[in-house]
C-alpha cells in the first residue's frame, strides 16, 4: 500500500505527540517540554524530551528521536503500514484502499485535437518546373514489398494523441498564476486592494489576483484540464449540464497549506450586491477547511512569534502590512479544536480576536468551550474583544498600528475574561447570582484537562473574585528584630506558592533530586510527595491540608507567607502557573550548578552538564516568548 506524503502530514497533524507518548511514557512538563525516562535505554535521570510544538521527541541519552509515526514503529517493533492503520483509526483520516487511491491527486487531461491546416494550392506559373532527379529511388524499397491492403494500419501517431495525467497542486499553482496574471487588467478590482489600503509589495506577497466576469474563463484559459478543475470545485455544472465557473468578478486571495502550496482560493465580490460576499474553494481531496488556517504559512515564514486569530483575509493582510506577522483566520467557518491546536503548536500562548457585538460575544463563548479541553498546564489563550462597529483592518485604519498593539497587549486572559462574561449575565452583588456564576464555571471547570492544575486555580480565583472562602493568613506577631529589607530567597518565593496553590507542586517534583535535604523548601516538596495523591480537590482544603501536614514547619512559613505577599503576586491563575514554572526552573539551575563542583566521577559528571544544558535551553526559550 503507498500512501501519499498530504495523507501522512494530515495524520501527524491531527495527533499529539505529548499524549501519544504519554500513554508509554511518563512524562512530566518541564518548561515548554515534556520529559521522562527513555523508554529506549536503562536510565535513572530522565534524558527524554518530547516537544508538542514540534511534535518531536529526542533522547539525550541514546539520541533516539523522530516523529510519532518513529515512536510506534519503535518502541513496538512494528512496520510503517500497520502504525498508519492504527493511527488512521484514532484520528480518523482514511488511508488508501489501494495502489489505486493514491493516484487521487491526478487526473486525466483532455486531449486538444488540433485542427489541420488548410491545404494551400499551388500557384501555376508559365514556365513548368523541372522533374525531380534522384540518384536513389526512396520508392524502391516500398513498390518491391508485397501489400496486402486488409492488414495496413492507417492510423499514425498524429491522429491519436496520448493522454496525460495532471496532478492537482500542480493545476492549482496555474489557476493562482493565471489569477495573478488578470488583476492588471481590472481597474475595480485594483481600485478596491487600493481602497483598503494594500501596497503593491503586500498585493505580490499574498499573491492576490482577480477572477474574470466570463462564466468560462477557467474553460478556456485550461481547456486540457476540466476534469482537474471540477476535482477541486472550480468549475461545476449547472441543472442543464453546463459548466460555469465558481469564481466570477472577484478579488482572489489564494489559500496556502502549511508547506506553501496553493490548496484552494477565497473570493470577495466587487459589487456588494452579489451574494454570498465571500465563496470558498469547497473541500477536496487537497483542501479541508477544518483544518486550515489563512496566513499561517506566510507567518511562519516571518518567524512570527505571537499568534492572534481573526475573522477574515483582509485582517490578516492588513495585519501582516503593518508589521504583526502572526495573524490568521479561518476560512468561513467557526474556529474549532484543529484551529486550535495547529496554533497552540506554533506557541502556547494564542489571543483569540472577536468583535464587541452579542454575535461576537455568542462566538467568544463558543470558542471559550472549545478551547478549554485543550488548556493543559503552560497553555495561555487571550480574549481579544475589539471595539464596536470594527474589525482589526479598520481599527488600525482609524486608531494607528500602536494603539491596537496596546490593545491586544492588554487582552484579558482566559479567567479574567470568563468572570467579566458570566458577571454580565448575574448579578454578583447577590447570594443567588453568586451561586449561579459558579454553578456556570463548574460546568466550564469540567470541560479543562483533570490532570492539570489550571482547573483547581480557575475556581479559587473566582472564590476570590466573588468574596468566598476568604484566604488563610497566618496570624504572628510582628518581631521588631525583623529586617524588611533581607532579599526573600527564591526558595521561599517558591514555599509560598506552593502552601497558596498545592496543585502547583507538579511543576516542582523534578527539584526533590537536586535540592539540598537541609533547605526547608526539600522539606515541603518531601512531605507534597508524600501525600500529594490525597489532596482534596477543592482549592482552599487542599491548602488547609497541607498547612496540617506541614506543621513541623509552622512558625518558618508563617514568616514567609508574610514576607513573599504571594496571595497579590499569584491572584490571576495564569501568573501563578507561570511563577511556578520559573522559580522551579532558576532554582533546578541553581543546584545542577552547585552540584557540579562537588566531585563527581565522569558519568555522574556528563549526565548533569547534559541536564544544565537542556535546562538552560527552556529558560531561554522562556524568555524568549514572555
């Protein structure tokens, strides 16, 4: 069985390789990665890293990596076509049946018979011309063979053409080349990029074009490859059995997979009467609307490393003019969990654009419960909610490049945004209106990932917001030997976020194999590890808990909690993920650093500066995003 390179994309690109491997492996979050023991070779200190952006794993110890096709064939010893069989059935894109289902991207070009040119008589002059002399007779050989008139073949070359096949992407790039080719020649269609403001550097990057008013210009522009254009739904066929085409007297926006292939095309109408406004390329066997996004190749060509969805191509486009490179759309449809996914591989942290109105306050919710099943641990999503009566191209038009980027910098979050949504539909200065919010966030609550902590911090962080459960603070007296101006240490920043947030301790459990038994901070991650799989599931128990549970400790974390203040530092759940996240990462460096200047024999040596390199490289990447 062959199966085509699109079919074997599609399938990676709707797996995750951080739950794919995790149904194998153990893997906890360490920054932007995931890492575990290889399950490749014997080892203690976990080398193994999977990268979900990338989706991609390699082991630093025995250098084993690849994709997540590599990993089943691997680590069960299986051969490729029975891997894709497998992971065809769990997302759902067939394979081919056949030798035959992989030609689905050809097709058969017609053949254009020319028309013979007409016989031009000869002009008789007066003077006859001299008889042709041969010194070989080229008739000889002919006239001496025996001709039988019943077995000669009359035919030749010339009177029957041999058919080709086309492949679809390669017609695709000609239709595009071909639209490109006619915008030159429409005034209107150049005076409306014009009029929303596209230069002509813009117009040749997104390689806009124009799709004449003939009904057959696709017809006879590709008169050899009609069968290619009704594959892809350019040219369709009316009631009476005439071809007309889907595009006519439009703008064109050619629609590009994630390797910059032409898949399909959007076209806007230039008379506001026509309806619908905007047509899309319908689905084919190379374009799925579903899972595509406008502008997410061009992005990441230009390094784009913030990502913000928005509703249409001239968003995008106008976007991308003024320097904001990771904007994308979808095309027509509502945005879903592919759309999603395929962002939050290019970044963890995606803003989601919407427009002010209830509609757009409708498709905001809508979003908001897609989205939560996809926000594991170190995901962030923004709620972008533009201004009435516009859209991101118009915003920029009227308020200036700088003042959007202060607005989209100022984006809510996911929790702020969710309180301001529910608090607008009860009124929270009541009993029952408070009830009624949270009865609406425990249902959204459900919809989060259960292993993550961000579920747990979302519902404290509305406690908070309504005035329930006000938070434990530690009643001590005030020792007037006690210098306010002694730097807090990052291990009780990170005591503090714990006691505050116990389900934070995951992000924490890989310090215990470098931390020093004699600090406080190793006491309380001994003790979290201990009874961490008991902890309640409400927020503030699991808080009492674990203040029970470290009571040795009593007098030394009332004295930080005071000191660290963590409660203001860590009131959104977002920020309280992300301290968590670095503390634990500065001070894993820390004691990797001082554990290098112990002696150490050469293994135990290597294994660690491994381990400090790869830790150095999350925290830089860390701060490349924040």
């Amino acid at each position: 069985m062959a199966i085509p390179q699109h079919t074997i994309d599609q399938i990676l690109d709707r797996t995750d390789i951080v739950d794919l491997i995790g149904q194998r492996v153990k893997l906890k979050k360490t920054g932007r990665t995931y890492s575990g023991c290889c399950p490749f070779h014997q080892e203690k200190t976990p080398s193994f890293h999977v990268y979900r952006d990338k989706q991609y794993y390699h082991c630093f110890g025995c250098q084993a990596n690849g994709n997540a096709i590599r990993f089943l064939m691997d680590i069960d010893n299986r051969n490729f076509i029975d891997v894709m069989k497998d992971l065809s059935s769990q997302t759902g894109v067939e394979l081919p049946k056949d030798n035959q289902d992989s030609k689905r991207l050809s097709y058969k070009k017609e053949v254009i018979k020319t028309v013979p040119a007409p016989i031009v008589k000869e002009t008789k002059t007066d003077t006859p011309l001299a008889p042709a002399t041969f010194e070989i007779d080229p008739f000889e050989a002919f006239q001496n063979q025996e001709f039988d008139p019943a077995h000669f073949d009359y035919s030749t070359d010339l009177d029957q053409p041999i058919a080709q096949e086309g492949n679809l992407y390669d017609l695709l790039e000609n239709v595009a080349q071909f639209y490109e080719r006619q915008l030159p020649h429409s005034k209107s269609a150049q005076q409306y990029f014009k009029q929303r403001g596209l230069s002509p550097n813009t117009i040749q990057f997104w390689r806009l074009g124009y799709a004449p008013e003939d009904w057959q210009h696709l017809a006879k522009a590709f008169p050899q490859d009609i069968e290619g254009l009704k594959l892809i739904g350019l040219i369709r066929s009316s009631d009476s059995g005439r071809d007309f085409d889907l595009l006519r007297d439009r703008v064109i926006f050619p629609i590009r997979d994630a390797k910059g292939r032409v898949v399909g095309f959007g076209g806007r109408a230039l008379n506001d009467e026509i309806k619908p406004k905007y047509i899309n390329s319908p689905d084919s066997e190379v374009f799925h609307k579903n899972q595509l996004l406008y502008g997410l190749y061009e992005g990441r060509k230009q390094k784009a490393q913030d990502w913000l969805m928005v509703e249409g191509y001239m968003d995008v486009i106008a976007l991308q003019q003024y320097g904001i490179y990771g904007a994308v759309a979808t095309l027509g449809t509502a945005s879903n969990t592919e759309h999603l996914n395929i962002l939050f591989k290019q970044n963890n942290r995606i803003t989601i654009a919407f427009d002010g109105d209830a509609a757009g306050q409708k498709a905001a919710k809508r979003t908001l419960e897609i989205a939560l099943p996809l926000l594991n641990d170190g995901r962030e999503l923004k709620f972008f909610v533009l201004p009435k009566e516009h859209d991101p191209d118009s915003l920029i038009r009227r308020e200036g490049i700088e003042t959007f980027k202060k607005l989209w910098e100022q984006a809510p979050l996911l929790s702020d945004f969710v309180f301001a949504l529910l608090s607008q539909q009860y009124d929270v200065t009541t009993p029952e209106g408070k009830s009624q919010v949270m009865a609406e966030l425990n249902q959204l609550t459900e919809l989060l990932p259960k292993q993550g902590s961000y579920r747990y911090l979302l519902k404290q962080f509305f406690r908070e917001k309504l005035g329930f459960n006000k938070k434990w603070q530690p009643q001590i007296s005030l020792d007037a030997s006690l210098s306010f101006n002694i730097r807090t240490k990052d291990e009780d920043f990170a005591v503090a976020i714990l006691m505050h947030h116990p389900f934070l301790y995951i992000h924490f459990e890989n310090l215990r194999a470098v931390i020093p038994q004699d600090e406080l901070l190793a006491q309380v991650l001994n003790t979290f590890d201990k009874v961490f799989d008991e902890l309640p599931d409400d927020q503030d128990l699991a808080t009492y808990y674990m203040l029970g549970a470290c009571c040795l400790y009593q007098q030394e974390l009332a004295d930080i909690m005071r000191r660290t203040n963590i409660q203001v530092l860590t009131q959104a759940p977002e920020m309280a993920d992300k301290l968590a996240s670095e503390y634990s990462l500065a001070l894993q460096e820390k004691y990797l650093k001082q554990k290098l200047k112990e002696p150490l024999s050469l293994i135990e040596s290597r294994n660690l500066r491994q381990q400090l390199n790869e830790l150095t490289k999350k925290i830089s990447l860390r701060l490349l995003h924040s």
